[in-house]
C-alpha cells in the first residue's frame, strides 16, 4: 500500500476451485462484510454504495502452495500465481487491497493495458 494511505481494518477471505483470496477493506466499507459477495460482483456492491472502482494497481509474483495447500487439496510444493491488487475509487481512497493465489496449472493471468501520453518538460 503506498505511505500515507488509511490503513485497512477489515478483513475476508475465500477459497474456490484452486485459488485462495484474502481482502481487506477500509473500516468505512464495514457494511461489505455481510454483502453476498457469493453471487454478487464486489465492485458493483461498492458502486450501489456510490464509490466506483476506478484505479487498480496489481503486482504479480510466484510462491509455493505452502500453508494454503491442504485447504487447495495439492502438494505444499505445488507453484502458484500471486496477484497483490489495490484499488482506488473515484476520489483516490482505497477501496480493497486483494491478495489472490491461484493454483498455477489451473489458471492464466491475463494482463491489459493501455499507454498514455505524458506530456514531457522541454
């Protein structure tokens, strides 16, 4: 999280088919903890609060399964993807901060994005 960001106190986690994700929220989002997020999407629950998703950053990186792997049902050795994500919304505040493995056979992680001209000082 970058310095000068509000800590986060509140906190869920978790598991699907060969991924584990664990997500805090600021302690203004506390009412998210009780959303279905199950079969609701987290960022329109957010959006119905008024706050919209509008800058991610993501950093991805590799690790094994370790302690995650008999709630994964594979083998403490067994590779992962990592993303750690924060996102902000529209006035720059955090909404979550997202830390995701996923089994690395069972999943791609696709990245997109786009290039934005800098205006550059002479």
């Amino acid at each position: 999280m970058r310095a000068g960001a509000q800590e986060f106190s509140r906190a869920s986690s978790r598991t699907c088919s060969g991924a584990v994700e664990h997500a805090v929220f600021p302690p203004a989002l506390e009412n998210l903890l009780t959303a279905d997020l199950e079969t609701g999407s987290l960022h329109n629950a957010l959006r119905r609060l008024g706050l919209h998703p509008t800058l991610g950053s993501s950093v991805l990186t590799a690790r094994t399964a370790g302690e995650d792997a008999p709630e994964l049902d594979v083998s403490a050795a067994t590779p992962m993807l990592v993303e750690t994500r924060s996102v902000t919304d529209q006035h720059g505040a955090p909404l979550e901060h997202t830390v995701s493995s996923y089994v690395a056979h069972r999943y791609a992680l696709q990245v997109d994005f786009s290039v934005v001209a800098r205006h550059e000082n002479p």
